[in-house]
C-alpha cells in the first residue's frame, strides 16, 4: 500500500466523516473538499465492509507511526518539500 509519485490529488481533503448503514451492515467515510467560500464543494464518499473498515484504520495507524520529522525549532512537522519555521523566523545560523 504505497503511493508511487507523480501525485497529482483531485482535491485536498477538508473535513471527514463516518457513518453506518445498520440495514446494509455497511460503513461510510466521507470528505468534503477544503475550498474557498465563493466554490461548490465536492464530497467524496467511500462505502466498505467491517473487515475493509478494520483494514483501513490497521493502514492508518501503520501510516501515523511512520510519522513526519519534527522541527527540533518549533515543534511541528515538516514536510518533504521543505518547512516554515516561525521560530528561525525565516533566518538560518551561521556556521
């Protein structure tokens, strides 16, 4: 369960969500879309079984100890295309 670059997303995920359908014994993950206030707002929603739904929160906690690095400055993760940290206040030490 790995994803490959290029990563071209459809939408940047905002808000989730989880429901369950009793009479089909089924569990519904859904998202709405982070967009701004003036734009229609997708929502995707993705139906699975309690074993699909056992091995999507197994993936996930697999993929939350993975982790990010952590700022040893500021405290926060930093992503792999670089990080702004308000501590450094934009400046670098010099050697």
């Amino acid at each position: 369960m790995r994803i490959l670059p290029p990563i071209n997303p459809i939408f940047r995920a905002g808000d989730m969500g989880l429901a369950y359908d009793e009479r089909r014994d089924l569990a519904c993950i859904f998202t709405r879309e982070t967009a701004p206030p003036d734009q229609d707002v997708r929502i995707v929603r993705f139906w699975c079984s309690r074993s699909q739904l056992i091995a999507f929160e197994r993936w996930g906690a697999v993929v939350i100890q993975r982790g990010r690095p952590i700022c040893p400055q500021c405290g926060q993760p930093m992503e792999s295309d670089g990080h702004f940290c308000p501590k450094k206040n934009g400046h670098k030490r010099k050697k």
